[in-house]
C-alpha cells in the first residue's frame, strides 16, 4: 500500500508541475456585443452602423464604445494576461487623446438596445486607458484583474465601456473610428489562462482514492 502511494503522490507531483508550469494557451474572444451610443442623437441605436465603432469628446456629440464577451468557458481558470484589442481603421481619426476603459457595474444592455439615453453609465469601474493618436492596432493591457473577477463572478458581466469624454476637457478627440465585430479587423479580447492550483490538487485527490480503492480490492482477493 505504502509504494503504490508513493507511486500516485510522485504521479500528481509531476502532473502539478507540468501544469503549474506550462506556459498558458493565448484563446481569443470576439464580442458578443458591440455598439456606440451618441450624444447627438441621444436616442438612437448604433449597434450595426457602416461596420464602425465611434468615439468622440466633442461636446454635444459624445461618442461612447461598449463591449462584452462571454467567457463562460474560463470558469476554474487563474487569468494569467488580458488584453483588448481594437483596430482604428485608416484616415478615421482626428485628435488625440486618452482613451479610458471602464468596467459597467450598473446594469446589463444589448447591442440592439442600447442607446445614449439608456447607457449604463452610472458606477462605472476605471480599469486602465491607452493614447490614440494615429490609426492601426491599438491595446488595453492590463486586464486580467477584471477578467478574473467575472470568471469567479465577483460582479457580474456586464461588458465594458471605452470613452474619452469623462475627464473634464473636451475637443481633444475630435473623432475616431474603429471596425466593429462584421468586419475583417473585428474587436477581440485575448486572455492566457492556466488552471488554478485547487483543480490540479482535486485530480490528485481523486487518483489517491482510486489508488487505495484498487489496493482494497486485491486484498480482498
């Protein structure tokens, strides 16, 4: 009995090495949801318009991007890097400034609903922000606090939201544009993830009481 759990314990110690240690997948997330909602027209809905998300800090023509992303498949991971990803697309911008992203805390939207009026804009989380300044690729780095807290379900997901019109001083932004989630540049959010610790020490659990199972078992033969 004593060598056959040596055998198991020296099992799940390789196995919670190589796991702890492997170096986690990159799995890419599309939104579920995307739109913008404009000042301007404070009740209009533009969660399919011309294939673009829209930001603004002009005033009376605010322009905000809201995002979300199921990541029910994350469940029992530890969130090792989150980073979003959105694309300005070329001569679409004027200005530069800061864009801020902030978690939605309020209450959950959908793309087809959405609108200036009916945001969720109150009690929103800062997270982080990136400076635009030219078209390409641009990132949000430093997310995995936030995508941890949905997965263990620390708050609920309601999505995210991109602005530059809530820090006091307007016409730096004039405008940008970004593709949305129909087009070739879609939006996405990429996560590496590995499992956390306690899943790796359940399986060892288990193989422990399979192996004193199957000693039972010869013994009684």
């Amino acid at each position: 009995m004593r060598k056959l759990l040596i055998i198991v314990i020296g099992m799940i110690f390789l196995f919670s090495v190589s796991i702890l240690s492997a170096k986690a997948n990159s799995i890419i997330y599309y939104p579920t949801d995307d739109a913008f909602v404009n000042q301007y027209a404070s009740d209009g809905n533009f969660g399919n318009y011309s294939e673009e998300l829209q930001l603004s800090d002009y005033p009376g023509y605010f322009r905000r991007i809201y995002l979300k992303f199921d990541l029910s498949d994350l469940s029992g991971m530890t969130i090792t890097s989150a980073t979003l990803h959105l694309h300005v697309y070329a001569g679409s911008i004027e200005g530069e400034d800061y864009v801020n992203l902030h978690r939605v805390t309020e209450s959950d939207w959908d793309e087809e609903t959405l609108t200036w009026n009916n945001q969720p804009d109150d009690g929103l989380v800062y997270i982080t922000k990136t400076y635009i300044d030219s078209g390409g690729w641009k990132t949000w780095s430093g997310l995995e606090s936030l995508v941890q807290g949905w997965v263990d379900g620390d708050y609920p997901n309601y999505g995210i939201v991109l602005e530059c019109d809530l820090d006091g001083v307007s016409e730096e932004l004039l405008y940008v544009y970004f593709d949305d989630k129909s087009t070739d540049n879609p939006p996405y959010l990429e996560v590496e993830a590995v499992p956390v610790p306690s899943t790796v020490f359940l399986f060892g659990s288990g193989l422990i009481g399979l192996a004193v199972i199957r000693q039972k078992k010869f013994r009684k033969v």
